[in-house]
C-alpha cells in the first residue's frame, strides 16, 4: 500500500518516541535521508519508493490528517511538501500537486505567523522554536505551486520583526525549547541551528535573493561551529549568547533540567535528538554553495572553499574555489573547461550586504561590475585556467539587539570577548547512561567578563578610535576554538561594577541606560580582546552601554 515504517506501538524509551508508530513525523525525515541517498546513487528505487508512499498519504491524509498523532506533523509539514515537490520535478505525476495542496492545507498557517497576521514573535512561549524553524522555508515552499510573492514577503517581514523582539545577533533567537524574548542569558537550541540553515538555503534556491546567502552566512559561520566540541563527538543542547560558564546550575531557561543540563557539552544532554541532526548543517551547507542558474550559467551565493564539478551547455565545467572565507574578505575561482574553444555562460557571485564595494579582476585584469539586487554577474567566454578574483570590504560595525545592548561585527562574523577556557569532565553513574551518556563537560574560566561601553565610544564616528583589527598569522586546519582564532578586534571596555554572575549565567543589568551619568561604569579604560564568536565557548557578545 505504500506505507513505510513501524506499525506497532512499543513501551516507552527515554528519548525515542516509539508509541504513535504511524505518526507522519519521522516519514518526514526518513523522506529526507532517502532523497539524499537519491542525489548521492542516483538509485531509481527511491523514486518507486517516494511515489508508492506519497499515493499512500494522499489516500490516507484525509482521514488522518499531518496533527492526527501528534502536533509535530503539522508544525513541520513544509518538509514533507519540499520532498512532494522535489519528486514532481522529477516526475511530472500530477497527483503529487493534489497531494501537496492538501499537505499545505494541513500545516500551521506559518505564512500568516512570519507575515505577522498572529502575535506568535511577540509573545514569550508562543511555540517551539524549532519547529520556526522548520516552518520558515514553508511558505517558500509551497510559493513554487502557488506563485503568490505575498509569501516572500511575509518571510522578510518576519525576519524583520524576529531581529527585534526574540533575535540574536548569530541569526537565531532566543528558544531555550520555547520562544522567549531575545536575552542573551536564554538559550538557542542546535537543531534550531541547522533547521534553520536548511529552511534558508530551500528559500535561497526557491527565491534566488542573495539576502539569504547572507542570512545562511550568518547562522553557518557564527552560531554552529560554537555547539559542538572540535571532535564532532559532543553537543550542546543550548548555547547562550553571553555564556560566561558551562555547568549543572540550573538556569533561566523554559525547559533548566532535561536529561541532566541542557547547556552542558555530551552526547545525550538535553534531548537526544540534537545528537541525531547536527550532522546535517555542515553537508548541506556544502550542497548549497554553488547553483545552477536559469540563463544557463553558475551562481556562487555563499562563499566557502569548494569546487563544483558540472555540466555548462553542453560542456564539462570545473570550477575551484579557494579561500579562507569567512576569516578573509577575498574569494578566487579558477576554471577548467572541457574543449579547446571558449565557453560561453555567465558566473554569478554574491555582493555581501556588509561590503560596500567589491573589487573583480579577471586574470588580472581589472573589470568593471555593476551589483543588481547584491548579484555581480560576469558573462564571457570562459577557458581552463581563467581566474577570477573578488576582494570584499570589511568594517568593524556596531549593532543595537537586546534591550539596546551592543554586539561588535566584521563582515560575516560576530565577534565575543575572549575567555580562558577550562574544560572538566564529569563521568555519568551507570544507571545514567542511557539518559545522559557516560560522561559530560563543564567548562570554566577566571577571566573578567563584566565589561560595558561608553555611548560615545560606539557612534560609528568614533569605532575607528575603539577598536582595532588584527590578523594572527595563517588560517590553521580548525580554526573554530579559542586557542586557533585567525583574527581579532581589540577593543577599549570599561568594567560594569556591580554586573555579577547569577546561576552560572550573567546577572541581570539594563544593556543600555538613558539619561545621565551612570554609577556603575568604571571611568578606567581597558582593553580586552573579541574574537569570532564560532571560535568560542565561554563569551559575552552582548554588551551594555553608558553614558
């Protein structure tokens, strides 16, 4: 009949749901893991297989609707409309559009939510963060079937309104399991990191917008290298923006005690299932840095070392892609074409919305380029052994989130105040291992975190005077720990005297106080050190401000 999948309710597991056997949910992410063995084998038998058990739910959604087991179908049914519509673009078979209208008519409403026709972003514990981020690329999604521009609309107007009600500065927001409002003291869980990433990158390709390169920049390079330890091999359930300790206090959080303390580092801490799904941020970023473009040509819309190895026209491509990007602003490409002739076809590259120009040359030579909508293209016959170079301009800028709090940035990277990092480890009683694992990580650190700026010193007429970039020498292999940071930003602080630690966390301080003089700001100038926020564990990224 088509149906895949267990079909007996089992007892309980911590961690696993194995009752609701036949709850659309799970489909839904095995419907992923069979289209990514599709594009890695190109084995027809997935095809039969979507088809059959598409049929299936056309034939049963009706009575069994995407919430009939459990809330989770329909808060993220925009995954399994993707993979409905992925199938019919190989296809053609016309059930597959019955099939996804009636999915979408199943699905939060997730267009009226970013579109703001709810208050679900205004309001504290409003909904699961995760599950916003699976429902941003829904209306994307199904504007492929539709065409109505309104649904693009509402995602930018939502993104809008996340940037200053529960957003952090990383690209993500405050959703310690539930949405709170952006305190950097709240946490971010890692699936809402990679759910994310892949929502952004369906809307990247659907739109073609180069706004959402940035976007995706923004989250890959700053808020997911951070969760998870330099050997893949432990997770942080929730991050914490301003994050001054890793330890079993219990928190400010929605959800402080889930299998242990969610903000430590383990295998099991938290949830189990950020162990299953962190693994699809960095290969689907790396699906998604190089396109195909509709007037036959490539697009480059986030920047990273790769190469992609394509058919043009007719004619074999290889394009190289080498740099250190995101921890320098300059990208080349090197190209390889099959045939003695030129090959016609044009190469499209993203301006980044923080670069005020961009500089191309082309063998060495100079070329003039005009931006359209953040997207350079270059059009020529290309050979092998062309090079095309583009340098970026990056500057040191000041951005106002939380409460009026300060975060300091360069380019695609956000940067946090360096701390010394000490990582101890504590090993789990037996009779906890299958809840928590064997073991898990506290991290520490004796360095002061209690630093504030004056107004002044943050006008963007004197950042020149406040800070100061500085390279350290060569990219190392891993550059995502403290000890390895590639560059940093010098800054001039002064101490928040009465700003103390509570609960493991940053006390409770107003990040920025209007009217005169303020007390608790020390007149002493410091200077401390920021560094990427990916580099980080410990950190403050954001900082209050005084008169």
């Amino acid at each position: 009949e088509g149906y895949f999948g267990p079909v007996k309710d089992l007892p309980r597991e911590e961690g696993l749901q194995r009752d609701k056997a036949r709850d659309w949910w799970p489909k839904m992410v095995m419907l992923k893991v069979m289209q990514q063995y599709y594009l890695a084998t190109k084995d027809e038998r997935v095809i039969d297989f979507m088809t059959r058990y598409f049929r299936y739910q056309l034939k049963q959604l009706p009575s069994k609707p995407l919430g009939h087991w459990t809330f989770w179908g329909r808060e993220r049914g925009g995954d399994n409309l993707a993979m409905v519509y992925w199938l019919y673009n190989i296809t053609g078979d016309e059930f597959l559009l019955e099939l996804g209208d009636l999915i979408y008519s199943q699905t939060v409403d997730w267009a009226s939510i970013f579109g703001l026709r709810t208050d679900d972003l205004y309001r504290s514990l409003s909904r699961h963060t995760v599950n916003v981020a699976h429902g941003f690329k829904t209306p994307a999604i199904y504007y492929q079937r539709s065409g109505e521009r309104s649904l693009i609309e509402d995602l930018h107007r939502g993104e809008k309104t996340i940037r200053v009600t529960i957003g952090y500065p990383t690209g993500l927001w405050a959703g310690d399991e539930w949405l709170r409002c952006g305190n950097p003291i709240y946490g971010s869980e890692l699936c809402t990191a990679v759910e994310m990433l892949y929502s952004l990158e369906n809307v990247l390709q659907i739109t073609g917008e180069a706004h959402w390169g940035d976007y995706i920049e923004r989250v890959a390079y700053n808020a997911l290298p951070t969760q998870v330890d330099d050997n893949c091999t432990m997770r942080q359930y929730y991050q914490q923006p301003n994050q001054i300790e890793v330890s079993q206090q219990q928190r400010a959080f929605s959800t402080p005690q889930l299998c242990g303390s969610p903000q430590l580092f383990g295998l099991l801490t938290g949830y189990p299932c950020c162990t299953s799904n962190l693994h699809q941020g960095w290969p689907k970023l790396t699906q998604n840095l190089w396109y195909a473009t509709p007037d036959g040509g490539l697009a480059a819309m986030v920047y990273a070392p790769s190469s992609v190895e394509t058919e043009v026209g007719g004619r074999k491509v290889k394009v190289v892609e080498r740099t250190n990007y995101p921890f320098e602003e300059s990208v080349e490409f090197e190209f390889k074409v099959s045939g003695a002739k030129a090959h016609t076809f044009p190469l499209h590259l993203r301006l980044p919305e923080w670069s005020k120009s961009m500089i191309v040359t082309v063998n060495g030579e100079s070329v003039a380029v005009t931006p359209v909508d953040g997207v350079v293209v270059l059009s020529r016959g290309w050979r092998s052994g062309d090079v095309v170079k583009v340098e970026f301009a990056a500057d040191i800028v000041v951005n106002h989130w939380f409460d009026g709090g300060v975060a300091v940035e360069r380019g695609p990277l956000l940067y946090a105040l360096k701390m010394e990092e000490r990582w101890v480890r504590r090993d789990v009683p037996e009779a906890d291992h299958r809840k928590i694992g064997k073991e898990f990580y506290e991290v520490f650190s004796s360095t002061p975190w209690n630093w504030g700026f004056k107004r002044s010193d943050v006008k963007a007429e004197n950042l020149a005077k406040t800070f100061s970039f500085e390279r350290k020498g060569e990219v190392a292999h891993y550059p995502w720990n403290v000890e390895s940071a590639p560059m940093v930003i010098k800054a001039k602080v002064h101490e928040m005297t009465t700003w103390r630690a509570y609960n493991g966390s940053v006390g409770p301080i107003n990040y920025n106080m209007r009217g005169g003089p303020s007390e608790d700001i020390s007149p002493e100038e410091s200077v401390v050190e920021l560094v990427p926020y990916g580099c980080t564990t410990l950190r403050v990224t954001l900082f209050p401000v005084r008169k």
